[in-house]
C-alpha cells in the first residue's frame, strides 16, 4: 500500500551557518560598531543579545535575510518578545521548531479528511503517515497540502509504493 510521511524538520547546519554569516555582517556593518551584539544557538533556539532593543531588532532582520537565503523556511522560527536587561541591553530568544506538533497534526489529519480523497493519515510522534491504494490520490493529498496555508513549514519524505 503506498504511503507517505509529512514532516516539519529544519536544517540545523544551515541554520548554524546563517548564524556565522549573519555575525560576520553584524561585525562589519557600521551601525553595530560598539554594541556588542551577540547571535548564538543552544539545542532548540537562537539567542539575540545586544545593547538596545532597536540593535536587537536589526540583527533579527540580518539573521532572516540569511535564513532564508540559505533556504531555511522562516515559519519554523518562533520569536518570542525581547526583553529588556541591565543598563538597557535587550535579548531575544527565537525557538527553531521541529516536528510537528500534536495540534497541528489533528488540524493536518482533518484537512486530509476534509479532502474525501480516499486516503487513511496517522499521527507517529512528531510526524503524520498518509496511506491510499492509489499513488495518484496521495499526490492529489500532497498538492492540496502544499496549497494550504500550513503554518509550519512541510516536507514530504518516504515516499513508498
């Protein structure tokens, strides 16, 4: 029975990468010049540090152009509000989802359902298995997929018949 699977998953190499290229723009750029603003990754987000919130908001800026330059989609990132430090430094901590969550794969599994294309999906953890007896049918499933304004980024792998 042919099947496939629907993920959300982001390249934490590019993502790494987008980083390095946004700190050398960041070092270089004149309106950065003594405010030692800082970008880092940890496991599951990207912190934004620098001296005033306006700083802060900028390199968010430059670290998107990188992204999606290098081909990260930016519905992955999940900023969340910048706070305010001492002597008025700011910081800003950008969540780099992964997976696709239990609400979004109930909301994916009932537009596949909607679609009365005779197709069975499946939430597994942090991805959803689509199933039909017909090829075409799971890439009618992919198409509508792709044509709705998901709001996390989708890839479809294991394509298998």
């Amino acid at each position: 029975m042919p099947s496939f699977d629907v993920v959300s998953r982001v390249d934490l190499q590019e993502v790494d990468n987008a980083i390095n290229q946004a700190v050398k723009e960041i070092e270089q750029r004149f309106d950065f010049r003594g405010s030692r603003t800082e970008i880092s990754r940890d496991d599951e987000a990207i912190q934004i540090r620098s001296s005033d919130e306006f700083k802060v908001k900028a390199a968010t800026e430059v670290l998107h152009a990188k992204l999606a330059r290098r081909g990260v989609p930016l519905k992955a990132l999940a900023p969340e509000p910048i706070e305010a430090g001492s002597s008025g430094a700011a910081r800003q901590r950008i969540v780099v989802q992964q997976g696709i969550q239990t609400e979004r794969a109930r909301e994916l599994v009932k537009l596949v359902k909607q679609s009365k294309i005779k197709v069975q999906a499946a939430i597994q953890g942090d991805e959803v298995r689509i199933s039909g007896k017909k090829r075409d049918d799971l890439q009618t499933v992919i198409s509508q997929l792709k044509a709705a304004d998901f709001p996390a980024p989708l890839q479809f792998i294991n394509f298998r018949d």
